[in-house]
C-alpha cells in the first residue's frame, strides 16, 4: 500500500499478499561518527552492550517511580497501560518519558541521547518510550520481529533511521526472557505477509501475530546469523538497530525482568502516512511531536 502523502517511493515494501524476498537494506545502519569504543561493532552486529549505564542508586529512583504509577488503580485504566492477555498484570506502560519526569530528566542526558545521536548523526527525538514488565513464573515473551517493520508499516517510519535503548531496571539472565537477537539481521529487511486489521494494535502489543516474519525467514537468518542474547545486571542497557530481527522467551523463573525501552528517531526520518495500514497508531505508540532532545 502507498499513499499520495509519501515522499519517497517505498523501498521497504510489507504486509504483503504473497511470499515476498528479503530485501538488502539501502540506508546505512551508522549516520554519524561514533566516539564510545562500546559502540564500535555497532555497524557490523546492529547492537550494542553498555555495562552499568545507570548506578544502582539512578535505577532505584526509575524503578520506585514505576512502582508508585502502576499502584495507583486509576491509573491501570489508562490507555497507555497494556494489560496481559492472560492475566491482569501489566505488561507495557507507554509514554514513560511524558509519565514520569525523571525518566524525561534521564533519558535527556547526554550520556543517554548523546548515543542515540552518534549513531544516527543528526538530532533525535523520542518516537515511543516505554516499559515493559516482564513478570516471573507467567510472564509471556515477544515472538521474533523487526521494530522498523511495524513503525514503517503502522507509523509511517520512512527508512530504518532509528535505535532502541532497553535499560535494565532489574537483572535480566539468560532464563528469565531476556531478549535474542541475531546479530547482523539490521541489514536484511524481511517483508511480512497479510494486511493490516484496523485497530489492531493493542491486541498486537499483547501477542504480536501480524508484523512477524514467516518460520522460514527466521529459519534462514538464524542459520546465517546465529543468535545472541542481551544479559546483564540492572542499569546496564543494549542499544540496538529498529531492523535488527529480535524478539524474547516466555519467563517461568520466580525473577521478573524489567526494561525501560527508548526509541529515539532521526529529526531527518519524522513519521510520514503509514506505509501498510488505514490509520496511523495513536501517538502515545508512535510520536508525532518531532522536537529535538535539547
Ligand atoms: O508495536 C511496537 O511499536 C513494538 N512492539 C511490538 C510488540 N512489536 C513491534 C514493535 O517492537
Ligand atoms: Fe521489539
């Protein structure tokens, strides 16, 4: 699908009605110039580990600040807030960064968006912020996707300009759904098969079922790829590629697995009509206030 409303000819075609080949990716995975040495293989493995982003201390006061917002009962009725599919725990809380003034204060830092920066070279703003709340013994992971498909597909991301930042608010391990990823898929991008539904994206940040890729392409990138994984203790964080191919296991263990993610965009790739879907996600999904971090 294409609208009038883009400007550029769509070069990351999803949501197809067939089997559709995977695409090289045009756009480059690094913009700018990058001064952090624990960025250096950010171009080659679309990701990157930084140990002890935030202290200890810096995580309690995010962590507390979460715990008093998702107490307040009247609160668990705002759109923002996800609720499990099987239970009624909270599974994401979006719009953190407008939620909480400390996560703005933080993530407004520029040891924070000063990376987002280097990698994409110009001035960023936040395209979605949110928490996800992976909970212990029943806590259901997200299949394997790419973000950039669905900003493209259901927000109107032109190009696959844009980074996440998980930070880690409790210990993520290696058994408690801590998030995959296959280092080096950012530069393949995988069409995806079937129309968008209106309205179906809350449904989707509960069990995403349109958006995925088929079981081939994950066959095929994992072969090519391997599979690697995002551990580490609370503050530290993974910044990684909006194409990189991801996605996490269901948690069975009793320790739950907190992330604040952080999306920062280029100032150069604001949000177009959507690529694949009658209306675009509501804003607290996807951003359209384009205003520089200052
Ligand atoms: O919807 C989003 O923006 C993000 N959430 C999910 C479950 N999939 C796509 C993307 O990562
Ligand atoms: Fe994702």
């Amino acid at each position: 699908m294409s609208s009038p409303t883009h400007t550029l000819i769509d070069r990351y075609p999803t949501r197809t009605t067939g089997p559709a080949p995977h695409l090289e990716r045009a756009d480059p995975s690094v913009w700018g110039e990058v001064g952090v040495p624990a960025l250096a293989n950010f171009e080659t493995d679309g990701f990157a580990i930084l140990d002890s982003l935030l202290d200890r201390e810096e995580v309690a006061v995010v962590a507390a600040e979460l715990d008093h917002l998702t107490r307040d009962p009247e609160f668990l009725l705002d759109e923002r807030v996800i609720i499990e599919k099987e239970s009624n725990r909270v599974r994401s809380v979006f719009e953190v960064h407008k939620l909480s003034t400390v996560v703005a204060n933080l993530v407004r830092e520029n040891r924070i968006a000063g990376l987002a920066r280097q990698i994409l070279g110009s001035e960023v703003y936040i395209h979605q912020s949110r928490i996800n709340f992976l909970p212990g013994l029943r806590g259901t992971g997200f299949y394997w996707h790419s973000d950039f498909e669905t900003w493209h597909a259901e927000d109107g991301m032109p190009a696959p300009r844009a980074v996440s930042l998980s930070i880690a608010l409790t210990d993520n391990f290696p058994f408690n759904g801590s998030l995959m990823l296959m280092p080096g898929s950012h530069r393949t991008f995988v069409p995806c098969q079937g129309e968008t539904p209106d309205a179906h994206y809350r449904n989707s940040l509960r069990e995403q079922e349109i958006g995925i890729p088929s079981e081939s392409d994950i066959t095929e990138l994992a072969g090519r790829h391997g599979i690697a994984q995002f551990t580490g203790g609370a503050g530290s964080a993974l910044l990684f590629d909006s194409n990189i191919m991801h996605g996490s296991s269901n948690n069975i263990t009793p320790f739950p697995r907190s992330n604040l993610f952080i999306v920062f965009n280029s100032v150069e790739n604001t949000l177009e009509a959507p690529y694949a879907a009658r209306n675009p996600r509501p804003t607290y999904i996807g951003s359209r206030d384009f205003t520089p971090i200052a």
